[in-house]
C-alpha cells in the first residue's frame, strides 16, 4: 500500500490538484464530466486522501462540484463566472500595467522579449498550450517587474474560467500572431512609460475573448451551463 503522510501527502495533493487543472483548462477533461477519486488515485499510485484534497482545492476554484452520494463533476462553463473574472483580471492588470509606467525591473524587462519570441513561435507552430504557457509568463513578469507579484497570484487563481474559452478560440489561425502583435503593443507603452496607452492596449487585448464568445458559445453550446 502506498501510504501518504505529512509532506508527502499534500505534496501528493497539490500535484493532482495541478494535473487535473490542466487537463480541465485544456478540455482534455470535458465540461460535465466525471472524476473517478478511486480511478485517480490508481493512476498517480496514492491513496484517495490527496485525491480527495485536490478535489476539494479544485472545487473551491469553482472548476468541480462534489455532490454527495453522487460523485464529483468537472463543472460547465459560466459565462457569470468568466466575464466576473475577466472584469477582475482587467481591473488589476489595468493597475499593474499603469504601476509599470512609473517604474519596472530592468532583470525582469529582459526576459519578456524571451517569452514573447517563444509565444510567437509557438502561435506559428500551432502549440496551443506552449501558446498559453508564454502568455501566462508573460502577464506575470509584468507584475513582477512592476513590483505586483501578489496580484497575479490573485489574477492566476481566477483566469481558469477565463483560460477554458481561451482555449476554444485559440484553433483560430489568425488569432494567435494577433495576441503576440497585442503584447508587444503593450510591451511598448510600458517602455514609452505612457499609462494611458498601455492601459487601453491592455484592455483592448483582454476584450479578444469577449469578440470571440457568441461564435464559441454557438458552436460549443454542449460545453456551456
């Protein structure tokens, strides 16, 4: 028997909790579908207390829900809840892209134009996860060379429901190089130090979802509460 204890067990816990994210935020596990503790727990070789936990953490995230007697289920799309957290999202990188006008690590300045060229190579292989990744290094080096780390902790905890209607719309060959052209546009502003245009680049940046939602939600409608 593999026993967990301690360390180990919410070592154990976090990974899980972080494998399934993935696979829910890639829709590699589809909206509406079930979460097998005892069929997890074989396949990572622990028990079912750090399955258990993930499931838990993941639930509090609003991505499943536990139902009592009846199982655990990855849940649907909202819309409430991704719009709710895209509104989050552009309130405080609104704030972190204006705070990195006025000042901005020249160590983390460095590294973008690093996760910019692999985001745009990954947009011209069509690597949709590599994709996602370097957009998300992206965003956080902005809040921490701005000297906000705190607030994509908050951002990161949220864009799940965010990041799952990404997903849908990034197939769309003209989408991807368009997102990297929007980075830079930012990344410029910022270098500019002009907070007006760098918080409207932004915005218009995080409004692509929004353009590309009725199409996605028409043609996934299966996928949506």
């Amino acid at each position: 028997m593999n026993v967990e204890t301690g360390d180990v067990a919410e070592s154990s816990a976090r990974r899980i909790e972080r494998e399934i994210r993935k696979a829910i935020i890639t829709l590699e596990i589809t909206p509406g579908a079930p979460l097998s503790e005892q069929e997890i727990a074989e396949r990572y070789k622990v028990s079912r207390q750090p399955v258990r936990e993930a499931f838990i953490a993941l639930a509090r995230a609003g991505l499943v829900e536990i139902l009592p007697r009846r199982g655990t289920f990855v849940v649907k799309i909202s819309l409430d809840r991704m719009l709710e957290a895209r509104f989050i999202r552009e309130t405080l990188e609104a704030g972190i892209v204006r705070r990195a006008c006025e000042r901005f690590d020249a160590r983390i300045r460095t590294r973008i134009d690093f996760y910019l060229d692999a985001q745009a190579a990954a947009a011209e292989a069509g690597a949709h996860y590599e994709f996602q990744r370097a957009d998300e290094r992206f965003h956080a080096a902005l809040a921490e060379g701005a000297g906000c780390p705190t607030a994509w902790s908050v951002i990161d905890d949220i864009k799940a429901h965010m990041d799952r209607v990404c997903h849908l719309t990034l197939p769309s060959a003209t989408a991807l190089p368009r997102l990297v052209e929007q980075h830079r546009a930012i990344l410029a502003a910022i270098d500019a130090r002009e907070p007006d245009r760098a918080e409207a680049e932004l915005k218009t940046h995080l409004s692509e979802i929004l353009k590309a939602l009725p199409q996605v939600r028409a043609d996934h409608s299966d996928l949506f509460i």
